[in-house]
C-alpha cells in the first residue's frame, strides 16, 4: 500500500530551491506545502505561493562571505555559483535566501 493510499501526505524538505525542484513535484503530483532552499522557505508547491521567506541578513551576508574567500574556491549565493575570486561583496546588494561555501577537497 503506497502513501497516498493510506492518506500520508508528503512534505518535500530540501536545500534546494523551488525552482530546481517545482516541475519534478508536480510531475508526481506531490502538492500542499514543501520546505525548500535549506529551510529559508516554504512554499505551497501547487500555486508557487511563498507562504514563508526568511532572508539572511546583508551585512551578515557579506561577512560570511569575506571570511569564506581566505578559504573556499567557489561561493553561492542568491541565484547563482561564482568563482571566489570574482566576487566583490559590496556587488552584493540584495540579503541572499542562502549563502553556500565549496572549500578545496585536500
């Protein structure tokens, strides 16, 4: 007997963001509401809807990501992977949903 036979509902929690995730949900007709993006929303997967968003701070941000350049390679925030090295925080100008660090393997 499968989940939806027994009335299980399934709530979808990942870090990554709706966008990467949405059509896959739908396509299984996975609805209600899921947690995405590391935990920074929850959104009713039928409509898209944000039913909540909770954004890190700018300047938290940017410290972040000042201390991760001594060490890390590649750095995400917001919409998208950058090397480190082109990235100048005072470009960041909007407080990310995520920030994430990729440090060397050694």
């Amino acid at each position: 007997m499968t989940l939806r036979e027994q009335s299980i509902p399934i709530l979808p929690v990942t870090g990554r963001d709706f966008n990467d995730v949405g059509n896959i949900l739908k396509t299984n007709d996975i609805t209600g509401l899921g947690v995405f993006s590391g935990g920074a929303t929850i959104i009713n997967i039928a409509s898209g809807e944000h039913c909540f968003e909770s954004h890190i701070e700018i300047n938290l941000s940017r410290q972040v990501i000042s201390e991760a350049k001594k060490f890390a390679e590649f750095i995400g925030y917001g919409l998208g992977r950058i090397a480190i090295s082109a990235l100048d925080v005072k470009n960041i100008i909007n407080a990310p949903l995520s920030v994430w660090i990729e440090f060397p393997a050694k």
